[in-house]
C-alpha cells in the first residue's frame, strides 16, 4: 500500500480494454504531461484518470472511508492526494488537455458499462468540439441551382444512364 497509484491495477485495465476494444488509441503514463496520467488519447487531448476512491478521497463514496486507527494521518495524506490530483488537472487544463476522472467504484460490474458508455461519449464530443469548424459558411451556388440552367447532368454525376 506503498504507492497512490500503481501500475496495472485492475480498474484501468477494465477502461483500457474498454477504450481499445471501441477503437480508441492510447498511451500508458505519459512522461512528458503533469502527473504522468495513466491514460493518455492524444487524438482527443484527454487524459484518463483512473482513481482509487480511498486514496484520492472520493467524496460520499462508501469505500472512500478513514480507518479508525491513526486518522490524523490518513485524513492528511488524502487531503494532500487530493489536493495533488487538481493541481495536476489544472496544469493540464492550462496546456489545453482534458481531463476524465474515473472512480474505482463506477469499474464495479453493475455500474461498469454505463459509466465506460459515459466515457465514450465525452470522448466523442470533445472531439467534435475540437474540431468544430470556426465558421460556417453558406455556399453562393449549390449544384442543384447549376444543375438546373444545363438540363439536369449535374444529377446525374453519380448515377449515369
Ligand atoms: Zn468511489
């Protein structure tokens, strides 16, 4: 219980599998972004966060509660974890990445696929919203008025008779 967050734990295996399984494409704890986020898709700018609920104090969680021994202790070191995991995505906010935390309890069986359909979803919209075209602009002529002046060949481009 050395570490706040290990390698390979179980949880972020789930959300890797997940994640590549629909097509996503990733790195592991990437050395080069504030703390070393355990999954990085480059693609959308996000950065994954696959959190401990004790360790990194996950609020109204009931696995996230202080062992009666020794809580001064915990109940600092948590706070100090926590304080950690904003900073980080602070400093990855200000870089122009997201950030998605994941909660160890929403990896359970039953809340599993809804929570990794969630991640989806976000991905694909941060994406969208990434891409979006700054301005739209309406084209002066469209193909339909141009096929009209010259008996219709415009139609049929795709479906020659
Ligand atoms: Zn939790």
């Amino acid at each position: 219980m050395a570490a706040v967050r290990s390698k390979d734990t179980k949880p972020e295996i789930i959300v890797r599998k997940y994640l590549w399984g629909h097509g996503f494409r990733y790195r592991l704890n990437h050395p080069r972004l504030p703390g070393k986020p355990d999954i990085v898709l480059t693609k959308y700018r996000t950065c994954v966060f696959v959190n401990g609920c004790f360790w990194h104090g996950h609020e109204g969680c009931r696995f996230f509660v202080m062992p009666k021994s020794n809580s001064e202790f915990w109940v600092r070191k948590i706070a100090r974890n926590r304080e950690r995991d904003s900073e980080v995505q602070q400093k990855l906010s200000d870089m122009g990445w997201h950030s998605i935390t994941l909660w160890e309890c929403q990896l359970k069986p039953a809340k599993r696929e809804k929570y990794l359909e969630s991640l989806a979803h976000t991905l694909y919209r941060i994406f969208l919203e990434d891409h979006k075209p700054r301005k739209y602009v309406m084209p002066e002529e469209t193909p339909a008025m141009a096929a009209e002046e010259n008996g219709n060949s415009f139609l049929n481009v795709d479906n020659p008779l």
